[in-house]
C-alpha cells in the first residue's frame, strides 16, 4: 500500500460518526491489481482539539501521555497539558496531522448546492467563501436565512409599519432619509440577490456614524466584485459644509458581529429638529 486517502463528512458533536474512506491505491509496478476501499465510522470529536473544540489545523501537538490539542491551544495554556499538566508543544502528534492531510470531507452548504469535496484542512477556509452560504435577515425577529436575501427582503420587509427595514431602490445612486433613532436602512439594486445596508452606527460622542455593508455574494459568474460606494449628507443650515465619504464595500454573510472599519462621522448639529438627515449613496464596481 503506496498511499492512503481519507475522507470525513461532517457530522455532530454529540457521539455523531464521521464516514472516513479509506482508499488502498494500487502498488508500483501491479497496473492490474483492483483498487480497495474501505469505509470505516470515527468519532467526530476525534478531530476537534479538546480545549476548543475547534477543527485540527495542519499542526497538532501531544504531551507524553499522548494528549492532544492544536497549536494555537498550545500557547494559550503556556505548554502544560490541561489533562495532566505534563509539558505540551515539543511532540508533534504525526500520525494524526497525516491523517488530516489525507482526509477530505463536503461542504456544509451542500445542501444549498455546493457538492464541492474538500480537503479537510480547508474547510473553514472554504465554509467562509462560499458561494452557496445563506445570509441572514437583518431585521430583527427574522430567522430568513438562505440564498434569495434581496427578494426576501423586498418581499417580507419592503412594507413594514416599523420602518426598521423599509427599502430604498438604487439606480446608479439613491437618496435614503436615515433616522437617528434608526440601526439602518436597507439598500436594494434590481437583478440582484444583494442587500446593502447604510449602517447608524451610535458609539460615538456627539454625532453619528454611516457605513455601507453587502450582505451577499462576493463573486458574479466565478469573477470576485469589488465594489466601491460614496456616500454625502449636506448640512440643513447655510454655509454649513457637505459631508463625504468613499471605499470599498465589506461582505457578510449576516450584520451579526460586524465592526466597520471605515466610516463618514455625522456630528449631531447636522440631524436637525427632526432627528433625521437625507443621505446621497452610490454604489459603483
């Protein structure tokens, strides 16, 4: 037996087995000898550190006694085992990173479509960019998630008493009247799946800040988009000065979680009376 190839499927953490195939490839020189397959059940667990519960990367690591946790666990408890306190970080655990090498699995989303077999070391990597991930509903109390956000939204959203998510159609630019008791409003392109959402965002002293995120597809016919947006608010008062802002549009696959890293500051003179501004976007690749 010259090589070996193992492949694992997802599965649960709560004693769910793995498939693993292993694949006895054909011997130098026997052409005629018949390929064997074996299919064998694991132990999900069994490629998770026992510290975070995370997938093993390329690098795995085991104390004298044979306990196991990935590299980054390794540091975080200062090269002692957590399991009997023996040092960890000098033995490398071989025999399981050549079996992570080897295995492959499927894409989580294969459901949505993705039929994508991966190496098992990729599959974070791979789960992060997919194409065929779902997006979550912004709107709060919403648990929509799947492939047809913009549709979704128009259709579910576009109309709501509460105005949280009431929708703004752009044609080469839009003008969106943001509230400042608002978290966002919603910017939808017609042909498209993808959701921009102008951000309100409060954590600042004495004003406001505007942001832009896509929650959909990066990619278009294979190609990744990048898009780039300007954004202006003009001051109510006379002379007052007009406010501007461009980039480059981040992606999510939900607003859970996001930090902008970039931002236009509207201070709180420029809400007026009524607590809201007119906001001019235009989104451009």
């Amino acid at each position: 037996m010259t090589g070996k190839k193992t492949t694992a499927s997802s599965a649960g953490r709560t004693r769910k087995k793995a498939k693993v195939v292993l694949e006895d490839e054909e011997e130098a020189g026997l052409e005629d000898e018949e390929e064997a397959t074996v299919t064998l059940s694991v132990e999900k667990d069994a490629l998770e550190c026992d510290i975070c519960c995370l997938p093993f990367q390329s690098e795995a690591f085991m104390c004298k006694n044979g306990h196991s946790v990935c590299a980054k666990c390794c540091i975080r408890t200062n090269g002692k085992c957590w399991t009997c306190s023996e040092r960890i970080g000098d033995i490398r655990c071989r025999p399981l990173e050549k079996l992570l090498a080897a295995a492959t699995t499927s894409c989580m989303f294969k459901s949505n479509g993705c039929y994508d077999v991966i190496s098992y070391l990729e599959k974070v990597t791979h789960e992060e960019t997919c194409q065929r991930a779902p997006y979550k509903c912004p709107v709060h109390g919403c648990a929509y998630s799947g492939l047809r956000l913009g549709y979704h939204v128009a259709q579910d959203h576009g109309h709501d008493d509460d105005g949280l998510a009431s929708v703004v159609f752009i044609y080469g630019k839009a003008v969106a009247t943001v509230r400042k008791d608002e978290p966002f409003r919603v910017l939808l392109q017609r042909n498209t799946e993808r959701v921009f959402l102008l951000l309100n965002g409060h954590d600042l002293l004495q004003g406001r800040s505007l942001s832009l995120l896509c929650l959909g597809p990066r990619f278009q016919d294979g190609v990744e988009v990048e898009l780039k947006y300007k954004m202006e608010v003009s001051g109510g008062a006379p002379g007052a000065l007009t406010l501007s802002a461009s980039g480059t549009i981040p992606f999510a696959r939900r607003l859970d979680g996001f930090q902008a890293k970039g931002f236009l500051f509207v201070p709180d003179a420029y809400w007026g009376s009524a607590g809201s501004i007119s906001v001019t976007v235009r989104i451009y690749v």
